[in-house]
C-alpha cells in the first residue's frame, strides 16, 4: 500500500523549515524497543527518548495496536461528542491520583496555560480580580506558548515577543525564605516543576515541598505541580509527587503520556474543575480519541508494580555507571534525578560544553539529551533492556574517552 515518495533529506530542512530548531546531521526513519535507525541505515542506541516521551521505546506493539485499532474506528469528533477512549483513559488517570477530574490538551504548554487559566479563574470566581499573581521558579520551563513561556523562569526563551502578560513573580527554586516573602492574599497559584527538568535535572527538596503546599494553604492559593516531564512513571513512580508525599491541586502531565503520540492533560479537584463551566475554555484536539486510546494503553503498562520497580532499578544502575564514569574521566560533579530522569552536572573543567558530550555520543552511535549547557541529561525507554543500558554506557565511556582524550583541541 506504499505510495512512492520524493526523496528528502537533512538539507532539505534549511529550504523548508522554519529555522527555530538545529536537528542533527542524520535523518532518522525508524525505531524499535530503544534502539533507531537513520536513513543510510546506521542503527543508533536512545537514551533520549525523544526528550522524556518514548517512555516504552519505539513502537511498543501493544501502542501499535492500540492505534490501529482505534484508526480503524473513529479518529476524531471534537468536544462537541465525547469519546470511549478519552473516558476511559480520564477514569484511569484519576483512580491512579489525587485528581477527580481531567481535561486533555495536546501539548506540554497547553495543559499548563489550562492549568494557569483555571488557577485565575478560581481565585477571580471566589475571591475577585486582585487575586491574579502566579508564583513561578527561576529556571522553571513550563512551554512556549505567550502565557507559559512568561511563567517559565528563563528570560532567553521569553524576551523579544513583546509586552508580557502580568502577575508573574519568579522566585529562586529551592528557596523557601523567598517564598516565604513572595506569597500573598494576591497569590492565585504556585506552579513548580517537583524536578525542574529542561534547565538541569534539579529535584526539590522535601521540605521545600512541604513548606510550600502550607503556604498555599494560608494564602488561599492553588498549588500546580507541572509534571510534564516527571510524570507518567519517569521518576519510579507514577507521579513524582509520589516520592514526597505533597500532592498539588492541579496537575499536569504531558511527555511520556502518549509514548510518542501528542497528548497532554490537566488533572484536578472537583471544586476547581466547576469554575471552568460551559464555554469557558476549549480545544479542538484536546482528548481525541487516538491520542486516548494511545494513552490508555501506556498507563496500563507503566501503572504496574513491575514497570516502576524496574525503573527505580534501571535508574539506579544508570545513575552509579554515571557516577563511576564521571570519577574515571573527572567530566562529572554530581550525578542526579530520579529514576529515568538523570542529569550528569559536569564538572568545572567542562562547564558549558554538554553540546560536545551529545555530539560525542552521535558519533559513537547513542543518543543522549542536555539540560542546559552545563548537564548532560538522560531520558531512556522506562522499559530499556538491561544489556541495552550496558551497550549504551559502553558507547558513551567510548565518546566520553574520546572527548578527554582530545582535551587540548576542545578547550
Ligand atoms: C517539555 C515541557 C513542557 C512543554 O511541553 P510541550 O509539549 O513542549 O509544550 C512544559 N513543562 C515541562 C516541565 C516540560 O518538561
């Protein structure tokens, strides 16, 4: 059934793409389980996971079925109708939570900006205007959009676009005095991210959670957790929330939830979710029903004992390799994350150059992420196969050898 088509390649991308992005060299056009494959046919090892998504690696077959059977049914209706799928996968999410109601967005950015207009709108509804301020994070990143961009904590991403919207305070993550200080009758939501995940793989500390779920409560003020990254069995569990025992008010979830399919959501209370009434938010998209029968069946596999339990034991043995190598080739401070979510903070000698670790690891066939310049970040399959993390970290030790080696022409 393949219809013939013209051949592309990676320079094709400077004549036809908008130029916000610099993809690698290589093209690649298939996946299987953790291992991809590019255009001349050169099979490369994903401890990337296309940034936290491909949380059950390339085409897990049950996905595959999952989606093909749903395109074989019904592939979209819009909100005007509900679907079997979204239902479904909405009751799954919520026996699995703190939540009693879900809405579904497509993107990271979507379900936050959902998450950031119901905090307003509860706090407009029952408390009127002035009750508007969101606290955020230095370094947070909570999506590009005009709104979550601005929220995000890194003014590289947010200047240039004009006016900003207003209400939007940036306080030091970690720092409870600066909360503490910042918080207010005025404060409609504190949004975290309960690991800050694009800007270094930077957990909270436990009594910085806490502290901050009390505040919200004197305050009146939502507390969202933005687990678009962390969430959907990433860190061990299902949320990370989960490792600290501090549940938000409003949670979102996005990344690993579709296992590559775009699917997000926002997760709830009942006595928030009733102030987003009849026609006052929306998407086209939002819980369509291959995207939720998708999602259905990634929740069923990585809900389980044994999925999470592997991923504590995979992150363990990836973190201490991390560890062992970073001391080999003095390229390591600290290794951190949870889970499958690590971070390798390089150390003074190499600051700022995990570009060169990534474009290292390319050359010796693995795929690995950054975090910012200064942390090389990895986000494999939960389900990666033990001797595929060996062969994985074999490659790196490889790149990581060859980086040090050539220490003087890098500098
Ligand atoms: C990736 C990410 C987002 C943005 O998600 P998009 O799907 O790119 O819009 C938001 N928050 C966090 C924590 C993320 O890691």
């Amino acid at each position: 059934m393949s219809t013939q088509q013209a051949p592309v390649e990676r320079a094709d991308f400077d004549r036809v793409m908008v130029p916000n992005y610099a993809p690698a060299a290589f093209v690649p056009v298939r996946g299987m389980g953790s291992r991809v494959w590019d255009q001349s046919g050169r099979e490369l090892i994903d401890f990337a996971g296309g940034i936290a998504v491909n949380a059950l690696g390339h085409c897990h077959p049950a996905l595959v079925q999952a989606l093909t059977e749903q395109a074989q049914k019904l592939w979209h209706v819009s909100n005007v109708f509900t679907n079997e799928p979204a239902l479904r996968l909405a009751d799954k999410l919520i026996k699995a939570s703190f939540a009693e109601r879900v809405f579904f967005s497509n993107s990271g950015a979507e379900a936050n900006e959902a998450a950031l207009k119901l905090a307003r709108k509860v706090a407009h509804d029952d408390f009127g205007p002035q009750k508007h301020e969101i606290i955020s994070t230095v370094n947070s990143f909570h999506g590009r959009t005009v709104f979550t961009v601005n929220v995000g904590g890194q003014p590289k991403y947010s200047e240039g676009f004009g006016p900003r919207p207003e209400g939007i305070t940036h306080v030091p993550y970690n720092d409870i005095a600066a909360m503490e200080k910042a918080i207010s009758s005025r404060t409609c939501a504190v949004i975290l991210e309960p690991i800050q995940g694009e800007s270094g793989v930077l957990p909270a500390d436990l009594a910085y959670l806490q502290r901050v779920r009390e505040l919200c409560e004197q305050h009146q003020a939502l507390l969202i957790f933005d687990e678009v990254q962390t969430g959907m069995g990433r860190t061990g569990k299902l949320f990370a929330y989960e490792h600290y025992g501090v549940e938000p008010d409003i949670l979102t979830i996005a990344k690993s939830l579709g296992g590559g399919f775009p699917v997000s959501a926002m997760l709830t209370l009942e006595r928030y979710a009733k102030h987003f009434s009849v026609g006052t938010h929306g998407t086209t998209f939002g819980g369509n029903p291959l995207a939720c029968a998708v999602g259905g069946a990634v929740i069923d596999i990585i809900n389980t004992p044994t999925v999470l339990q592997g991923v504590l034991e995979r992150g363990e043995i990836l973190t201490q390799r991390l560890q062992q190598l970073g001391e080999k080739y003095g390229v390591f401070q600290q290794v951190r994350g949870k889970g499958l979510l690590i971070g390798a903070v390089l150390s003074e000698a190499w600051q700022g150059k995990a570009a060169q670790f990534l474009a290292a690891a390319e050359k010796e066939n693995l795929l690995v992420l950054m975090a910012g310049p200064e942390v090389v970040r990895f986000a494999p399959s939960l389900i990666i196969e033990p001797t595929e993390i060996e062969e994985g970290l074999q490659r790196f030790e490889r790149a990581v050898q060859k980086i040090t080696e050539n220490d003087e022409t890098n500098k």
